[in-house]
C-alpha cells in the first residue's frame, strides 16, 4: 500500500496531530498582519481611505500578477474562480477598505478591539465552510481567548462605548476576512498559499485600478514621506507577502486552529501603535498581553478530529499530506 494511501495509520496521525509548521507559519503571517492597523492609521493621515483600500490592492495585484506569469502557473478551473472571488472580496476588496474608512476616525487601538474578534469569526466560518469539527475545549478556549483579547484591548483604547459607524466598518471588515481567510485556507490546499492570494489579487485588480484612478483624481495623493512607507507596507506585506504564510499555515490546518493565533495580533498592534503613534502604554499591557498568549496556546494545543464524512477528502495528500508547492 502506498505511503499516502488515506487507509494508512500515518495519514490518520497527521490528521490527529497537524504539523507545527502551520502553527508557526501562521505566527508569521499574524506578524506581518499586526503592522496593518497602525500603519493604515498613519498613511491615512496623507492619503484618502478609498486610496489607500484600493492603492494597496493594485500595488500587490501587479506584483502578484508578475509572480504567476514569471513561475508559469496554470490558471485554476471550474469553480475554483468563484471561490477566489469570495476571497477577494474578502480579504483585497471588504477589509482593506472598511478598515481604511473606519480608521479614519478611531484610534488604532479602538480598531484592534473590534479585529480582535476575527479568530472567532474565521473559526466559525471554518466550520461552516470547511467540515471542521472543534471539540467544546476548544469554543470554551477560544470563548476566553476572545473576552481575554477584547478586555486588554479596551483598556487601551477606553472601551468600545456606543457603537459608532466606524465600529460597523470594522465588524464588517471583521466578517468579509473570516470569510475570506476561511475559504482561502482551503482553496490553499489545491492551488498553493501564495497562488491563491496571487489570483484574488489578479481577479480583483481591474476593479481597484479603477476605484484608485477615481480617488487619485478626485482627491490627488499627496503624503509625507513616513505615510507613502506606510501605505508600501500596506502594499507589500499586508496585502502580499503575509498570506504566503498565513495561507500556508491555514492550508496545514486546522483552520480553526491555526486561526486562534490570531488572538496575539492585537496585541501585537496595540504595541505597534504605542511605538509608531504614541498611543498609551501602560502595565495593563503585560497582563493583558500574557493573558492573550496563554489563551492562544491552550486553543491551539486542542486536539481535532475531522468528522466521518469528512475524512477521506481530508486525508488526500493534495489537502494535507502534500499541499499544494509554493
């Protein structure tokens, strides 16, 4: 019997115990994330929300368009063009530009609050979408990791209060990536971590071309040097380079799992934005910070088990054993 064979006892305990490689691969795409919400507060200070939202998309969709074409990538079929259609949407067209307008008038701390919400909602969207079957541990880890996060980061930012029409913005941001992150793990696992990225950005690029020819024209982009930096990572890191990891690590799975560790970002981004902005830091950011981690931890050290229906389409090698080559 071959090696890959979903009969054999080495596949089951690949599925049991998913590679820590996806952890730590996750870890780097949630640090190269963290930077995202204070630098969109910096470069909005120069550039106009429908620049930066749209900008950063053309910016990485024509590095993700020389990529494809210089490594010859087949285009994906069928159905698969689709599903990048909800990953762009979610991830290069509804969160960068719902986060740029909400940043407009909240401080990046307040913005963290609401993220902090994102590993439970991809989490969920992983279940819907993806026929993974957290047990109870988990949501009861998860539940507290998220509580954890939201009160640490409302002690910086004075708390969510009345809900304004940025913290819908953000929400919304919230549930357009969950969706997003959930569907391109998956859709990692066939076409490849940086060539699902890679094909949303392209999908999506002559629909941000467009919205940032408009915004350039209406309000021409005139920054400081510091704010074009900001708006290059933005580009770069944010809307690029990140997901080769985090699909990656989604990809390695489980995508509810891995997606806890988004729990860290925040407070990684309260931190970037105390040294980049001057926004307060203080004692409760150790405590917080600690509480956030051990959370993030214990969920992703929960073991999963796939459910019976699920089983042999999760134990092919193009979905866990082998995935896709980058």
């Amino acid at each position: 019997m071959k090696d890959n064979s979903s009969a054999t006892l080495p596949s089951r305990a690949v599925i049991l115990r998913p590679q820590p490689s996806g952890l730590w691969l996750g870890l780097a795409g949630v640090a190269a994330f963290s930077f995202t919400v204070p630098l969109t507060k910096v470069a909005v200070a120069g550039l106009s929300p429908l620049f930066i939202g749209s900008g950063r998309a053309v910016v990485a969709g024509v590095l993700a368009a020389s990529a494809l074409a210089l490594s010859r990538q087949r285009l994906p079929r069928g159905t698969q063009w689709l599903r990048l259609a909800v990953v762009a949407a979610g991830v290069v067209i509804g969160f960068p530009l719902l986060t740029s307008f909400a940043l407009t008038s909240t401080p990046a701390s307040h913005g963290a609050v609401v993220i902090a919400l994102l590993p439970a909602a991809t989490a969920t969207a992983a279940v819907i979408r993806g026929r993974e079957r957290p047990p109870l541990a988990f949501w009861l880890i998860s539940g507290l990791g998220a509580f954890a996060v939201i009160a640490f980061a409302s002690l910086q930012s004075g708390g969510l209060g009345v809900l304004h029409w940025a913290d819908l913005l953000l929400l919304g941001s919230v549930a357009a990536a969950a969706v997003g992150y959930a569907e391109g793990g998956l859709l990692a696992r066939e076409l490849g971590s940086w060539q699902t990225i890679s094909w949303a950005l392209v999908l999506a690029l002559p629909l941000m071309l467009a919205a940032a020819a408009v915004s350039a024209i209406q309000q021409p982009p005139s920054a400081t040097l510091a704010q074009w930096a900001a708006f290059a990572y933005l580009a770069v890191v944010s809307m690029f380079l990140g997901f080769f990891a985090w699909y990656r690590g989604l990809a390695i799975g489980p995508i509810a799992r891995v997606s806890q560790i988004q729990l860290i970002q925040p407070v990684l981004s309260i931190c970037w934005a105390a040294l980049l902005l001057g926004e307060g830091l203080t004692w409760s950011t150790v405590l917080g910070g600690l509480a956030v981690i051990l959370c993030a931890g214990a969920a992703v050290r929960v073991r999963f088990r796939p459910a019976p229906d699920a089983l042999p389409s999760t134990v092919l090698p193009s979905t866990v054993l082998q995935p896709a080559k980058d």
